[in-house]
C-alpha cells in the first residue's frame, strides 16, 4: 500500500472514524460498517486546511481529518504518486527476475530502470514478479524461495475483483507453510493485485 492511517472522513455533514488508505489510482476508506472508494482520476482538486485534507469532486467535497502533519504528506503523494515500480522496490543494479508477467507497460518500465531481467528462476534474485492464478501453482513458491537474496522479495501478481481466481489469503497461507511471511500489498495494474512476500528476518 501507498499510505494507510487512522483518520475520520466527514462527508454531506456526517463524520465516521475509520482507516484511510492511499493506492496508486484510489484512496480507500473503511469505517466500522462501511467501505468507501474514492477514485483518484475523477479528482477535481487536492487542497489542504490545517490537518485536513480536502478532496473535491464533482458530487461534492471530501474531508479527511488526520493528526498533525499527515494531510500534507497525502496531498504530497496524492499530486506526485509514486510509480509502479517505486512501489515494488526495484532499485538500478538489481536481479529482478519476472515469471509470467506479460505487462508490456511494467516490462517497459523494468527494461529502463534495470536493463536486462530474467525469465527464468535465478539464484541471487533480489525481486521475483510472479504470475499466479490458482492455488496449486503456489506450491512453486518453495523453490522461488531458495533463489532470493536474504533481504529479497517475491510479488505475487494475480487479478483483483470479481475476476479473481485466487485469493490474498490463500497466497498468505502458502507463504507462510514455506517460511514466508507478507508485508505490502500494492495495486499492479487496473485488472491486477499484488502481494510482497518476503524471508522472515530472524531466518535470514
């Protein structure tokens, strides 16, 4: 995820104390009986009062009241997201191998910031992009395992919404029967989710 904090979203009059968290084309905000999404692209403008940020849309503005100095930081990210490959932490110099992924604007991205990438499993990968989309083809992720740097990270790419054939908590629970453990969960693309799956630190 982008962001993601504790705030209250008040809207035609009405407060609800909730979660707020930012993704890289909507913010989304869960209340105690309610989930809220608000998409970044019908977004008039992005302001900031005091501790609150102000988002208008054309049905009406949105208000989100954080603690001290966090609205700034939102309309920050908000006007200047970060990109996609930001999100994935892949850095210049990196062994990043990807497997299935046939994202012609992600593999674009890759090729500039990385040059070369592999294709194949590669032992020393300091990031795996990896497609799944059924719960048997994440019995691969006990050798993907042995393959990553320590301090490496596996993204399970796989659809979101309606269209999904797996689910995040089958991914978590596979991780965790070989030793992985999931830290982040970032939007990959409009018809695309993906999770961080990473080597617990007191087993690196």
């Amino acid at each position: 995820m982008g962001l993601e904090t504790n705030c209250t979203l008040e809207r035609d009059r009405r407060k609800i104390a909730g979660k707020a968290m930012l993704e890289s084309d909507h913010l989304v905000f869960r209340g105690k009986s309610q989930r809220v999404t608000f998409p970044l692209s019908e977004l008039l403008r992005v302001d900031v009062q005091g501790n609150t940020l102000v988002l208008e849309y054309a049905t009406g503005p949105v208000l989100l009241h954080f603690s001290e100095g966090m609205a700034t930081t939102w309309m920050a990210r908000i006007r200047n997201p970060r990109s996609l490959l930001d999100k994935l932490g892949v850095k210049e110099a990196m062994l990043v191998v990807v497997l299935g992924v046939s994202d012609g604007d992600f593999l674009q991205q890759l090729e500039r910031r990385v040059g070369r990438y592999a294709t194949e499993p590669t032992p020393g990968a300091d990031v795996i992009v990896w497609s799944a989309e059924s719960v048997s083809e994440l019995q691969r992720l006990e050798s993907l395992r042995e393959t990553l740097v320590p301090n490496g990270a596996i993204w399970v790419v796989h659809r979101k919404g309606k269209d999904a054939r797996l689910r995040d908590v089958e991914v978590f629970a596979a991780a965790r029967r070989v030793g992985l453990v999931d830290n982040k969960v970032a939007s990959f693309s409009a018809t695309h989710t993906a999770e961080r799956l990473v080597i617990p630190r007191r087993a690196r």
